[in-house]
C-alpha cells in the first residue's frame, strides 16, 4: 500500500506522451539495441544455448521455490532458504553458469535431507 502524499510516480504521469511516444520496439531503459552494456554477460542474447541455461535455471528456480514451500520447516528456515534462492536469482543476472552450479548444490543438498541453512 503507497502511504507517501506523492503520487506513486513522483516526476510524471506514466500515461504522458514522455512516457508513451517511443517508438515500437525501443527499449524501455533508452539503451539502443545491440549495446554491450544491455548484455551483462556479454554473450549475446540471440544465442540458442544461453538461452536455454537461462529456460532451465528459471525452470529449476521456480521448482526448488516450491519445494523450500513445501518443506516441514520452521518459517525462520524457509526464510533463509529462499533467500538463497534469491542470491542465485541475482546470481544469474551476472554470471549464469555459476547461478547454474549454485542450484545444483542446493538441489542436492535438499535431495540429501541436508537443507542448506547458511
């Protein structure tokens, strides 16, 4: 719930010509396509076997979420759980093939019965 006395989005009407008039298919941070920087992992975003670590490391995120979900565990632990998650979340914003490996350990340690808290 927005509890300031601004409206929520301080600096313009997000439904103003500034904000609707760009031109089909630009990008939405003024980055023009094709620039290095909108590439963190410099791999190119057209490439089929990135593309798929990124579909299967989503893919598995999504399901260790659920299991974390799942788990007869205190909250406090859950808690922790899923923020390891999100490291691996962030993770793979910049360096997919470790995010890749940082799952897998966590994976194998829940199918281990060892939960990694920490």
């Amino acid at each position: 719930m927005h509890r300031h006395h601004e409206p929520p989005y301080a600096g313009g009407d997000p439904a103003s010509s500034e904000f609707t008039d760009r031109e089909a298919g630009s990008r939405i941070d003024d980055r023009p396509d094709g620039d290095p920087a909108a590439d963190p992992l410099g791999e190119g975003s057209d490439d089929p076997e990135v593309a798929a670590l990124y579909a299967l490391v989503a893919e598995r995120l999504k399901l260790a979420h659920a299991r974390v979900r799942a788990l007869h565990a205190s909250a406090e632990a859950k808690t922790a759980l899923t923020r390891q998650l999100l490291i691996v979340t962030e993770t793979a914003k910049r360096d997919l093939p470790e995010a890749a490996r940082r799952l897998s350990r966590f994976v194998q340690e829940l199918d281990e019965g060892h939960p990694p808290l920490g």
